[in-house]
C-alpha cells in the first residue's frame, strides 16, 4: 500500500458524496485554487458527480498559466546571447510570451534546457564555467523555497555564472482580488495543499474573516478533493466561514519553518504583473539585495515593467472566475490542445487544457 | 540495477569505408554480419531475394526504428525491429514470414554494439521462425547520424477469410486488451535518464504473431486489431474509434497497468495511457466472442492480466454517461462513477521511443 | 535528458517518498536516497533538517518541501515502508 491509497479509494469516495448529499440543500459556488486540483477533479470525473450541489470556479493557481507575458519575452530575449543557457521547466516550454513560445526561440537557436529542478540549473553553471546559466524562475510558494535554496547553494559556492530570472507569485492576494472584485461569485474555496504545506494557513484567516468565507486546505486526490467540498458545504450551510484542514496528513498551521526561512532570506515581497490580471500588490517575490548579483533582471538590464498586449485568449476571464473555457468563442476551433492562443490551453494544469482533455458536455 | 549488456572490449568501431560498398564493407557483410543473420537466401548475396511462391493475400509492412538508447531493459534495438515487423503483419491476420534489415550506421559505432544488435535480431527471427532475407548497410558520417537507425519491410501470408480491420468494428463489440500497458515506455525510459528501479522494469517488446494465431483458431470472427506503440492505448483506441465512426466507452478500472509503471508515470508526470507499449494489442469482437478470446489470452500470458476494458457504442444516448456523447470519441468512466473523454496525445509524449 | 519531448512534468504536483538513506549531512545540501514506489532518486533533503531515514517526506521539483505524516484521524490508513 503506497500513501495514497486510501485517499484513491473509490468506495471511501462514495460514501463522502453521499455524505455531501445529505448535507447540501442547495448549489453552492466553489473555487479550488490550484490547477492540479483543478486537473483532478475532471480527470476522476467527480465534478460530474457533484454538479447538482456544487458549481466549481477554477482557480488562478496554475503558475504556467498567470505568468506575464513579459517575463516570458525576457526570457526569450536571453536566448539570443550565445553567452546564456536558458534553464527551465518543462511547462512553460510551450507558453506564448507576446510574439513567441520558449520552444520557438530554442528552434531559432537559443540555448534552452528543461530542468525537473533549480538545482539542475545549478549543475549546468558548475559544469559551463564560460557560459552564464539563467534559470527561469516561476510558480507559487511551492516553488520559491526551492528556488531560494538554489541562489544561497550558488552563494556559498560563489557561482558566478547563475542567476535566476524571478516571476514567482503568491497566492493570497490573487484570492483577495478575486474576492474583492466578487464577478465570479465565490462562495467556498479549497485552498491549494501543497502552497500550505510551505507557507502554513495562518494567512487566511483574515480573508476568510473580511470575505466570510470557508477556506478549506485541500489535497489532490479524489478523496481529498471530496472531503475538502465535504467540509465546506457544512461550514456554508451552516453559515459559518473559518479556516479548516483537510489535509492533515501534510499540512500543519506553521508550514515549514526552514522553508520559509529559505524564502525570506533571499526573496522579498513586491508588486507583480499576472497574466489576465494586470499588476497585484505585494502578490510577487523580488530577489533581495544582498542577493542582486544572482538577479537576471540586474544582471542583464532586463526591463520589469511593459504594456499589456490584448489578444483573442481569454485566460484573464478564466483565470478570475468570471468564465469558463466553454463560453469562449476560440475553444475548441482556433485554440486547442496543437494550436493554443493561451496559457490557459498550453499548461497541463490550465483549466482549458484539462476541459479539451477530458470533460465531457 | 539494470546495465547495458553490450561488451565494449573491442575498440574497433564501424567507418565510413564499411558502408562504401568496397572490400571493408564486403568482410563485414559476409565475413561477420551474415554469419550471425545465417539464412541462406541472404548469404547469396544477389542483388534481391528470390523467395518462394505464396498462397493467399500478401500483407506488406515497413517501419523504421530509432529508440534511444539502442539498449534498454527486456530488449535492444535490433529485437525491437523483428517484434515491431512481426506485429504489424499479425494485426492484420498475417503469419509474418519474411523480413528484411536496412540499417543506417553512424561511423564511430562500435563493432561489437553492430554485432550485439545483429545478433539480437538474427535470434527474435529465428525465435518466431521468420526469416531475415535482404538487407541493407550504410555508414554516415560521425555526427549525421544518431548511432543507428533500422528500417524494416515485413511480408505474410493472410490467414483469415475475413479481413481484419477498424472499419469492421460494430456497436456492442468488445475492446479486449492482451496485457497491462506501458512498460516499454518506463523501461527505455529508466534507461535514457537512468532511474533506479529496484525490480527493473522490462519491456514488453515480444512477438504476437503466435498469441493472434491461437485467437483466429477460437474460430471467432475477429473485427479488428491493433498494436498499442506510440501515443499508447489512448491513440489506438481513438484510431479504432475515428476508423469505425463509433463512439467507444472504456473502464479506467479494467485497464491492466502494473505498479511499478503507475509510480514510474506519477513520478514523471506522465498518463499511462499515453505510454508506448510494444508487444500489447487491443482486439474488438462481439459480445458473443468475447469471452473465448479473453480465455485464450488468459490462458497464454496470464501473467500479463489481459481483460475486457470496453465497450463500442451503438447510438448517441447510449449508456447512462454521458448523456449527449459526440461522435467518435473515447470515453472513459473512471472509478469515481464519473465519466471523461480520452484523448490523443498533443504531439509526441516520449520522443525516440521505439 | 529528456523525459518528453518538451520535458513536461508536472510542476505544482509533489509526490510523497520514504526516506531510504541520508547520503550528505552538509547543511545546504543535505540529500537523502528517497523512495518512490519502486524507483530510487537523489533528494536534497535541507528543508526537513529533522527527518531521518523511514520518515515520509513530500518532495518538489528535487527538493523535500515538508514532512508527511499518518493522518491522525483515518485509523484504517496504515504507512506502508516498502512501497509496493
């Protein structure tokens, strides 16, 4: 039996949507943040299940989907040096910065390797002494310890030739965002497991309070997801709105101490640009001074800020709730799975992605 | 842990003059290769194979291999290319009979590597009673080529009345799968980014001529057949589905998959139903047939968990999911009672994998 | 390397693993062999400072971002070492 197991099983799974059956009286309008969440709500098929009590948002947490554009060109703008070897994860290979996708620049001549982790970048830069290896650096708290821990290796090391260039993005303000805005109605939301198991949930008591809302930390799997709706259907019938944890088996309320540590010792809090949001607040993470030279940004004069470009995709609208993949005109004729306009379609956890894949109706 | 079986103590490697149709390549044609693929016709050395006249529906096939690596757990290269040959002209009722080898060689191989390889294909022939009749060498340059490249022409002998094929698949037919799937996927994966299973997993590379055999001996009026290799069950089946204008239901439950490649796909973000298999098939029969042909794969490899894991759908409405199904589509009801379509694969999942 | 032929994997899911042997102590670079099912791999373990060798851990993108532990309240879930 692997850990999982029981969280995979379907009699279990059964017996909590009965469960969620004989509590819901009505629908109520539930967001799960995080893509991979998303993903596995349609690839069990239990949304279907599920439909008469709850309508599922998808959530802004796919960090494929909401980086900017920008970046991305930035990114691509390193490819032409033959200095720089371009490290990245293999998701954001395929995703459209405003003219083109990292992959086309690589067809083009540029160097860029797919990583699995920060870390491989790091062997690169020891073993290409005369090249400058960059590291695209995106995601969500999940991510950015990782990353931190990759720039304080490369310090002690004094690794001159790597540096990160940094889009990494928190989740709490996009929440609060799409709270505040209110256009797509949330009523519950399934907070995403893994940014918890880093960050802890301390920082959503004050959104839950100020919004009234249940927030449920959510794992993955059927069960997970199950339970995670489960609990917030008791507290919204119920009318009560506080912060829970499902998923106890990896999530504690202080998170992890030393990845957290990690993180702030390197990044610091900024404003950011979100693809289909625009600029947010203090929603991103800067590379903090003691840390510049391992800046990509400072090393290469790369630009932070530029205009929004407008375009056919609405990820934007998706992204914030307000649509679903089925109300836009391009799905499914000009943007599919081969030929996608936006991010939402090209990452494996975008929620357009995941309706050509697998939803049916 | 599994290691690459190829000796490499000879430090002879293959150069462009082997492949330039002088003296070289004429010692390693006859001297070396040829002994080691020993059928009688090839050793002739004429510029064609004569071979002998054949009685029924000639079935043709070519395919072209260039796995990396050229080694992998439960195969090679040169084994891949027989299986591959061997099954395509059993999918469509065919006893394979005669195949021929072009191989395109980088210069810098090692001999012994060719030697392995050739081996290794002499031996999946001989072990199907195939045999090697023509063939064909060329060296490229270092750096043109990736090692080396195989390509293969299969010939058979149809021995069914009934043609076997997508387009015969009817509503009610059952999908049928011969064992548990993507196993040559994880293996040539495990070999190119060295993961450390603890039991290697082995490829499921193997010929099907003689399982297919004893299916058409059930007497059972076999619809179609097709050999899951890349793109997975998932794009076979969509194949079958496209090619019969049907719609066709699986069940996430009945697909045989194995632990080892479940963790290996978790891991690597992969869908098993996307991985390539190379001794796997699917076969759709009636209802009525079903049965005997699900014993008869039970009864050869029940090692493998062959199982019936679908359905081909009759009219728009069938079934009580989903309700408004479009046309010729996968769809797959998953253990959690919910239902969701399966797609072919964007592009290549795992480039190079056979 | 290369895993597809973008190299898509998925990013935001980790994956939980046992810890089999710690291989380096050194702060940073603290690694442990960790367990995947039935496959091996090398993790940087410098995140999880007091898990030790049979602890369940949830690993990221080649790093341990936290510990993982039995879910206290399902008394029929038990932790299975050997993972098949």
């Amino acid at each position: 039996m692997t850990f999982d197991d029981y969280y995979r099983d379907s009699e279990v799974a059964e017996k909590i949507i009965r469960d969620i059956f004989s509590v819901a009286t009505r629908q109520w309008r539930i967001m799960e943040i995080c893509g991979g969440q998303t993903h596995a709500f349609l690839r069990t098929g239990i949304d279907q299940r599920l439909t008469e009590v709850v309508k599922l948002i998808h959530g802004p947490g796919c960090p494929v989907c909401v980086t900017s554009p920008e970046v991305i060109d930035n990114a691509i703008s390193l490819t032409r040096d033959s200095s720089v070897i371009l490290c990245s994860f293999g998701d954001m290979i395929r995703v459209p910065g405003n003219h083109r996708t990292l992959r086309e620049a690589r067809a083009l001549g540029g160097a860029v390797e797919v990583v699995y982790s920060p870390l491989d970048a790091l062997s690169f830069a020891r073993n290409n002494p005369d090249k400058e290896v960059v590291f695209f650096g995106i995601g969500f708290e999940t991510t950015a310890p990782i990353v931190a821990l990759a720039i304080l290796i490369a310090a002690s090391e004094q690794l001159n030739n790597f540096s990160v260039l940094s889009s990494h993005l928190l989740v709490p303000p996009a929440l609060i965002e799409i709270l505040s805005s209110a256009e797509a109605g949330v009523e519950g939301i399934l907070a995403a497991g893994h940014v918890c198991a880093v960050m802890g949930y301390h920082d959503y008591a004050p959104i839950s309070e100020r919004f009234r809302i249940p927030i449920v930390v959510t794992g993955f799997e059927a069960v997970d997801l199950l339970l995670g709706v489960y609990r917030c259907i008791v507290q919204l019938e119920r009318g009560e709105s506080k912060v829970e944890n499902q998923y106890q088996r990896v999530v504690i309320a202080e998170g992890n101490r030393s990845a957290r540590d990690a993180l702030i010792e390197v990044f610091e809090i900024d404003s950011q640009r979100w693809r289909g949001f625009g600029s947010i607040e203090a929603s991103g993470l800067k590379i903090r001074l003691p840390y510049r030279k391992y800046d990509a940004f400072e090393k290469f004069s790369l630009p932070r800020d530029a205009d929004d470009k407008p375009s056919e995709c609405i990820s934007g609208a998706i992204l914030r709730g307000i649509k679903t993949p089925l109300e836009c005109p391009a799905f499914g004729k000009k943007c599919t799975l081969d030929h996608p306009l936006g991010a939402t379609m090209v990452s494996e956890e975008g929620a357009c992605s995941a309706y050509m894949y697998y939803k049916i109706g | 842990m599994w290691i690459c079986p190829t000796e490499y103590e000879c430090d002879e490697t293959v150069t462009v003059a082997h492949g330039g149709g002088g003296r070289l390549m004429h010692e390693l044609l006859a001297d070396i290769i040829g002994p080691i693929l020993d059928d009688e016709e090839l050793c002739k050395s004429d510029d064609a194979a004569v071979i002998p006249q054949l009685l029924g529906a000639l079935a043709l096939t070519t395919d072209s291999f260039v796995v990396q690596p050229l080694f992998f757990p439960g195969g090679d290269i040169g084994s891949l290319a027989i299986h591959g040959t061997i099954n395509d002209l059993a999918m469509r009722g065919a006893r394979p009979l005669y195949i021929t080898v072009g191989s395109i060689i980088e210069e810098g191989l090692p001999r012994n590597t060719l030697l392995s390889i050739f081996r290794s294909l002499a031996s999946a022939a001989r072990e199907s009673g195939v045999r090697i009749v023509a063939g064909d060498t060329k060296v490229v340059e270092r750096g043109r080529g990736d090692k080396l490249f195989l390509n293969t022409t299969g010939v058979g002998v149809v021995e069914t009345e009934l043609p076997i094929t997508p387009t015969r698949i009817a509503p009610g037919d059952r999908i049928i799968i011969s064992g548990d799937i993507g196993r040559h996927a994880i293996a040539v994966m495990a070999a190119r980014a060295s993961l450390n299973f603890r039991q290697p997993v082995l490829s499921d590379s193997t010929p099907l001529w003689a399982t297919v055999r004893a299916l058409l001996d059930t007497g059972s009026d076999i619809h179609a057949m097709r050999d899951i290799t890349r793109g997975g069950l998932a794009a076979v089946v969509n194949e079958c589905s496209q090619m019969a204008g049907c719609d066709i239901t699986l069940e996430e439950d009945a697909i045989p998959i194995t632990p080892a490649v479940r963790h290996a796909s978790e891991l690597l973000g992969l869908d098993p139903l996307h991985l390539a298999c190379e001794g796997r098939f699917i076969v759709a029969v009636s209802e009525a047939d079903s049965e005997s042909v699900l014993e008869v794969l039970t009864t050869i490899t029940p090692e493998n968990g062959p199982s019936i894991i679908g359905i081909v759908n009759s009219t728009v409405g069938d079934g009580e999911t989903p309700t408004k199904p479009r046309r010729n589509r996968v769809i797959m009801r998953t253990p959690f009672g919910g239902a969701r379509y399966v797609g072919i694969p964007t592009g290549e999942v795992l480039p190079r994998i056979c | 390397m290369f895993f597809t032929s973008d190299g898509e994997l998925f990013m935001c899911l980790a994956v939980a693993g046992v810890i089999v042997a710690v291989t380096d102590n050194h702060p940073l670079r603290r690694t442990a062999r960790v367990l995947f099912g039935s496959i091996e791999r090398e993790i940087n373990i410098s995140f999880v400072p007091e898990a030790v060798e049979g602890d369940w851990i949830l690993v990221h993108a080649g790093v341990a971002i936290c510990s993982a532990f039995r879910d206290p309240h399902d008394p029929q879930f038990e932790l299975a070492k050997d993972g098949e």
